[in-house]
C-alpha cells in the first residue's frame, strides 16, 4: 500500500487490488480501494473508513470498484521480531471490521 497525508488528522492508504469479479477493466489506473484513517488526537482514537467517493480517487492512480464493502473485510498487521539468538518470530494482530463478526 501507499500513504498519502492528507492534513495533520487525516491520512489515505491506497491499496492496489483487483477483486475476481471485476473480470477484464478498462478504468484507467489500477484496481484498488482507499481506507482514510481519521486520527483523534484529543483521545488517541482513530477511525477508519473505506472510501466509496470516487471524488477521492483522484490522483491516486486507483480507482474504487462497488464489489467489496466494508462489513466483508478484516484488517490485520504482522510484526516480525529478531529474538537474541537469531530466531525470527513473526506475531499477527487482527479484528473483524463488522459488529456481526466481534
């Protein structure tokens, strides 16, 4: 993926990904999706919000198929730490973006 900041409070990460069913595009740019991060920093919160605006894709190099939504999908990281005797340990960190999966 790729960041672009937006402001101080607010940030897109662009993916590139082109879903099964959007079968042969001619779009131009890439297939992929946006998630905007919103931060809080009063709270030290932040929201995340896939991006369905097509207005917001400008200048990305992407643009945003109607085939995913943000109840279908799960974001996760993996971290991979280098333990003192050289063994690498790689720990995911996941949740569901719905509340019918929590």
């Amino acid at each position: 993926y790729a960041e672009i900041k937006v402001n101080s409070h607010e940030n897109k990460w662009i993916y590139r990904f082109k879903h099964p069913s959007t079968g042969r595009c001619t779009k131009p740019g890439e297939c992929g999706f946006i998630i905007k991060l919103h931060y809080h920093e009063d709270t030290f919160n932040y929201k995340e919000e896939l991006v369905t605006d097509s207005k917001y894709y400008i200048d990305t190099g992407v643009h945003y198929h109607d085939l995913i939504s943000a109840r279908d999908m799960c974001e996760y990281w993996v971290a991979t730490f280098t333990l003192p005797d050289g063994t690498k340990l790689d720990t995911i960190e996941s949740w569901w973006g719905s509340e019918k999966n929590m």
